[in-house]
C-alpha cells in the first residue's frame, strides 16, 4: 500500500496524473528571471569594463599627442624654406632656452641645404649671462661659416636683457610695436634675514675656511667689501653685455645716455633708438625679407616625460626650490 495520496499527481499508483498549476512554477520561474538578471548584469559590467578601457586608451593616447608634436613638417627640408628656431622663457642651463637646446637647433638650421635663411623668434625677459653669451658667440661663429644665410630675429612680447643680448648678434631685429626691449643691465639679488633674526633671536652659525667664504650669506650681515666686490662684478659682466651690443648693433645704435642704463622700452621706442630694424612677425620675415614663405621649426622639443612633469605642475616645485637655493644669482634681466 502506497503511503502516498491516491490523487497525488506524483504517485506512480495514480493512472491519471494532471499537470501541476501554473502557479506551483513560481519558483523556477523566479529562479530563471535571477539568472537572467545575473546575465545581464555581467553583460553591462563587461560593456563598462570595455568602456572605461576606451577611455583609458583614448586619455594615453592624448598625453603621448601632447608629448610629442605630430603635426608634421609641412615643407620637406630638403626644398627651400626658412628655418625657424623658438627661445621661449628664461634663458638658464637646463631650460628649453639653454645654450645647449639652442645652438643645436641652430646647427641644424644652419647646416640644412635647403634652409634659406634662419629666424630666432625670442620671447624672453632674460636670464643667465653665461648662457647668453654662449648663444651670441654661436650665432656670430655660424654667420662667419654660413656667410650666404642670414639670421633674422623675430621678437614676439618681450626681448629684454639677456634675451636682448642674444638677439645683438642677429643680421636684424624685427618686432611688433608693442613688444618689449632693451634692458641692457646686470642684476644681482637676494634677501637679508639679519634684522628678523635679531628680532626672533635666532643665532646664525656658520663656520668656513677663508675669510671671504660665507660672502653674501642671507643670514649674515652685508659688509662694505661685500659690497664694493659685488659692484665690481656686476659692473664688469655689464661692460661685456655693452661691448656686445655695440659690436652688434654698431652704428644702427643711437646716441642715448640711457640706452645702457638698464632702461627698456616698447618696439616702437626701440627701432626709433636703434636697437631694432623694423616691425614684423615670423611670417612677415619669411616671406618678405628672406622671400621663403615656407617655415620649417628647429627647435629642440621636449622629452615625454619633461611635457608630461611641465603640465602636472613638477616644474612649479623645481621653480619654487631653485629659487630657494639659488638665490642671489646674477642675472641680465
């Protein structure tokens, strides 16, 4: 005898088995519609983990275009053009504008057969006077071996000071009317902390070999010898800076008392004073004065990881910390 109901529709003792209600399903139904759910679900999270790669991919993809410039050279080298080199900023060793970045855009300016003519665009308020007389000394010694290429420089908002000194060794200067120029003066600054150290009471100990040793420490006071040394230099550098000016410039400069004072003016005052030729921009010289309409850029361009570091803000705190360490250097600015 069965143990189970006779009308029990699962009994194999019942001859006539109905089919169960549709409602007695609810549990395989749920079941399915939680699969498909799950599905889905992974469906949608693997279209998103795609999506999000595209993105990943497209945000690298910009950083290397911005790392690199893949615009391209619109006129081959090795068909006639003027050649451009940029001096952009400070002028200082480990800069885009070093002596280093600059002389070798130069070089291949110079040395490319097709080059017509070169054009040294400046934008700059000056900087190491080292640095920018190694850049003069270059040009002069690549205009004496390429005699039959000129040199134009170009000056967009300011050539001041040690951008002006580099730019006395071109054929010409041209500038917009506006732009800034002259500056031909040295300067040597720093802080002196003595008076605020007295006030905090706070003991500067420093200890060196060599009387003259700790000379200009911001934490000690100024002495008249410090002084008369420092004034000595600077006055030096500056004769340099006005020697090469005036070889330079030679006769094209006026006879001003304040032409060497450290004074500046704007494009328009300086061709009036001879210390610029003319008006006009890059595209101006290339195509009226080197009669070479097509530009082909020289510059030096900067690595992958100097671009991206620039942009994320690292070169702020290298500025903040070089200024730290390195003040009271001299400058033509």
């Amino acid at each position: 005898m069965s143990d189970q109901y006779p009308n029990d529709p699962a009994s194999p003792d019942n001859p006539k088995r109905t089919p169960p209600p549709a409602g007695e399903n609810w549990e395989r139904a749920a079941l399915e519609r939680i699969a498909m759910a799950a599905i889905n679900e992974q469906r949608a999270a693997r279209r998103w983990k795609i999506f999000f790669r595209f993105v990943a991919l497209g945000v690298l993809a910009l950083l290397v275009w911005g790392a690199f410039d893949f615009t391209g050279e619109k006129v081959s080298k090795t068909a006639r053009h003027t050649a451009l080199v940029e001096l952009e900023g400070e002028i200082a060793a480990n800069s885009n504008a070093s002596a280093d970045n600059i002389n070798a855009a130069l070089q291949s300016a110079f040395e490319d057969n097709g080059t017509a003519g070169v054009i040294l665009r400046i934008n700059s308020p000056g900087g190491s006077p080292v640095q920018a007389g190694i850049i003069y000394r270059a040009i002069k010694r690549l205009r004496a071996k390429y005699p039959s290429k000129p040199l134009y420089v170009v000056v967009d908002d300011m050539c001041a000071s040690g951008g002006y000194y580099v730019a006395a060794a071109a054929d010409k200067i041209y500038v917009d009317r506006a732009s800034i120029v002259g500056s031909i003066g040295v300067l040597m600054d720093g802080f002196g902390f003595t008076g605020l150290m007295d006030k905090l009471g706070v003991q500067r100990r420093m200890h060196t070999s060599g009387e003259n040793k700790g000379a200009f420490d911001p934490f000690s006071p100024e002495t008249p010898q410090m002084t008369a040394h420092a004034q000595e230099m600077l006055d030096q550098i500056h004769t340099q800076f006005i020697d090469a000016v005036k070889q330079g410039r030679g006769t094209r400069l006026k006879n001003d008392p304040e032409l060497f004072s450290g004074m500046f003016w704007t494009g328009e005052k300086g061709v009036a004073l001879g210390l610029a030729d003319g008006f006009g921009d890059a595209d101006y010289v290339a195509r009226e004065i080197i009669k070479q309409p097509d530009i082909v850029d020289y510059t030096q361009k900067e690595s992958i990881s100097e671009r991206v570091a620039r942009k994320f803000g690292a070169a702020v705190g290298n500025a903040a910390m070089h200024t730290l360490i390195v003040g009271g250097k001299m400058q033509l600015r």
